[in-house]
C-alpha cells in the first residue's frame, strides 16, 4: 500500500499499524478488502489511511487500487474520485483489460 507521508503521517505510525492488522500475507486481499483498509479513520486526523484535516486543508482526495494478476484478464482495478469513506468506488477494470497485456 502505498500513502502520502507529509505532516508527520509515516511509515512508522499507526497508519502501518492498521494496514499490518487488516492484511493476512497468506492470501490476496480483494478490492473491496482494499478499499475498506483505505476508508480507516484513526483517533486523531492524521492517524488513519484516510485522513480528515480539514481545518488546515489537508486529507485523503481519493483512492486507487490494483489487483494485478499474472494476465490482465484476472487482474482488476477501481478508484474513488474522493474519499473512501464517502464515495462509491467506479470499477476500472474494463478500462484496464483495455489497455492490452501485461
């Protein structure tokens, strides 16, 4: 998983936290499971993978993830264009098999 890191959002934090205690490294994780991990708020606005700073301008805008298989037929995509938390993910996967192969 990939985040943003600025205001002291690191890799060392509960940010890393959370993500460690959502994923089991014996099995993949769908997307839906993903979006899920990037819609969690922490105690404080910085604190989860999906942050609401709002008071100084700062927070998640959206969210993307990629499941890729080993061809791009069984591999899978989707975004959100805000926040995880409030906004339905659109299914990207028949503009990614479109693309063509791995």
């Amino acid at each position: 998983m990939i985040t943003e890191r600025s205001l002291g959002a690191g890799d060392d934090g509960p940010r890393r936290k959370l993500v460690e205690a959502g994923v089991d490294p014996g099995r993949v994780l769908p997307l839906e499971g993903w979006l899920g991990l990037l819609s969690v708020h922490g105690a404080e606005p910085r604190a989860g993978t999906c942050v609401h700073a709002d008071a100084v301008g700062y927070g998640t805008r959206s969210a993307f993830v990629l499941h890729r298989a080993p061809s791009i037929g069984a591999s899978r995509c989707a975004w959100t264009e805000s926040r995880p938390c409030t906004t339905p993910a659109h299914d990207g996967t028949a503009v990614l098999k479109s693309v063509g192969r791995w």
